[in-house]
C-alpha cells in the first residue's frame, strides 16, 4: 500500500502554510538505486513540519509531504525550469546540493521514470494545494500561502558565505501584495538574534512564483531558515533551546499573515 503523499489539515482563517521538503520517505525501489551518502537525504528540510507543528492550533491550514525531494522536489516546474542562474537542482535531481551523484552510476530515472514519478507524487499535490487556496479565497474573499523551507547555513555549491538565519522571498515582490510583504518583514525583524534578508539568495521557489497572484487575491511568500537557527545541523538534530528561541518569531509573522487583509492596502 503507498504511503499517502501528503498529510493535510485544514484551517479556519485565509492562511495555508506549505511544506514540501521535510519529507524522508523513499520508495524501497528509489532507494536501493541511491549512492551511498544520499541515502541519509542530507538536503531534507529537516524538522521543519516540527518547527510549525502549532499552525492548526491558531487557525492555520497546513499541507505537508511525505516523500522526500530525492522522489520529486515539489518546489520545481513540471517541466523542469530552471528557478535560478547557476548551480541548482531539478525536479528529479540527481545531485545532492553539494554536487555528489544521487543515484549509483546508471541507475538514473529515465523519461518514463520522470512522468510517472510527476503523476503520482507531484500532481497530487499540487492539486490540494490549488484545491485549497481557491477555497479560502471563496470563503475569504482572498488567500494566503506560506511556503516554508529550511536548508543548511552554508552550501558552497549554491551560495557563497553564510546564509542569513532568515530568507523572506517575494519573488521580487511579485508574489504577495506590497503591504503584506513588509508587514511579514517586520514580524520577522522583531528578534535582533536572528539576521533577516528580502529575496537574497532566495526569492520564492516554484510555488510561490506559480501560485502567488495578489491581484487575482491569492499571495504567496517563501521563508527559508538556515538551519543553523533552531537545529543542530551535522548530523541533523532537532535543538529545543535554538527553536525555542526562533518560535516566537515565526508565531509573529503567521499572527501577521493570519490578521491581514486586502483592506491594509
């Protein structure tokens, strides 16, 4: 019996908050084809379905994947566009962010493997997330999705330095209407603890660009938090003191994005 794709609880306020990469299951058939030191997934945004786990409880809808980015990465076109200028990752990748090959040598997916993987793991949810925020924007008169990720604070590969604890992507302001963009901004900004950037080094990934559509009443913002700011990152372990540190701030940007509407323009 398949694992279902994703787990969903609806809300009872305009906000769904997404979270496509925490995921950690992989078909037995995927993984006995990994090369070894991509078994352990180590480019999972891990913890981060823990880290807003108390959504629901404030009224917040939450969609979370089950599989992880090694089986489909959510976050990408279906058509494999490219998001970024440079190094990166596709919808199937075959590199791990550091650049070691993810499959054993010629074990790759071939097009047949990319298609099928795309109708079962990835339309499916897309489908609930499309569902869902044209029914919150029926109930609402407009909807809000956070797309909420995590990744290592240093990825060489992918951007040079330190990453900034938190990443807030608008797609250049594209994606969400100005007055909630600067609103989240300053929610975030409350806690002088933690370093905050307006589309750095990430701007908004697939879902935010492709669902983001203020003037149709649907906006959309990414947050990317390094990882380094509530987990120990090698190996991976959830830190309660560092994420009881960041809770509160992330509370502060839903309890935002929850109380706004079209009328703060």
């Amino acid at each position: 019996m398949m694992k279902p794709v994703f787990s969903f609880q609806r809300g009872t306020t305009p906000l769904l908050v997404s979270i496509p990469h925490s995921g950690i299951f992989v078909p037995q058939a995927i993984s006995d084809r990994l090369a070894p030191r991509a078994r352990p997934l180590p480019d999972t945004d891990w913890f981060v379905d823990r880290l807003y786990q108390w959504v629901v409880a404030i009224g917040g809808g939450l969609l979370v994947a089950n599989y992880s980015r090694y089986v489909v990465d959510l976050n990408r076109a279906p058509d494999d566009a490219a998001l970024y200028a440079g190094p990166g990752t596709g919808l199937l990748p075959e590199q791990t962010f550091s650049g070691m090959p993810l499959y054993q040598p010629g074990k790759e997916p071939d097009e047949e493997e990319v298609a099928r993987r795309l109708q079962r793991y990835w339309r499916p949810y897309h489908d609930q997330l499309r569902l869902e925020l044209q029914a919150l924007k029926q109930r609402f008169g407009h909807a809000i999705l956070l797309d909420a990720h995590s990744i290592l604070s240093e990825v060489p590969r992918l951007f040079d330095g330190r990453l900034p604890d938190l990443n807030l992507g608008s797609y250049l302001g594209a994606s969400a209407a100005s007055g909630l963009i600067s609103g989240s901004m300053a929610a975030l900004g409350t806690h002088p603890g933690f370093s905050l950037v307006l589309d750095g080094r990430f701007k908004g990934g697939y879902i935010t660009r492709n669902y983001g559509r203020p003037r149709t009443g649907i906006h959309a913002l990414q947050l990317e938090t390094a990882q380094s700011a509530y987990m120990c990152e090698r190996p991976p372990a959830y830190d309660e003191k560092r994420a009881g540190q960041l809770l509160p701030v992330l509370q502060g940007l839903v309890d935002t994005l929850i109380k706004w509407s079209p009328a703060n323009l």
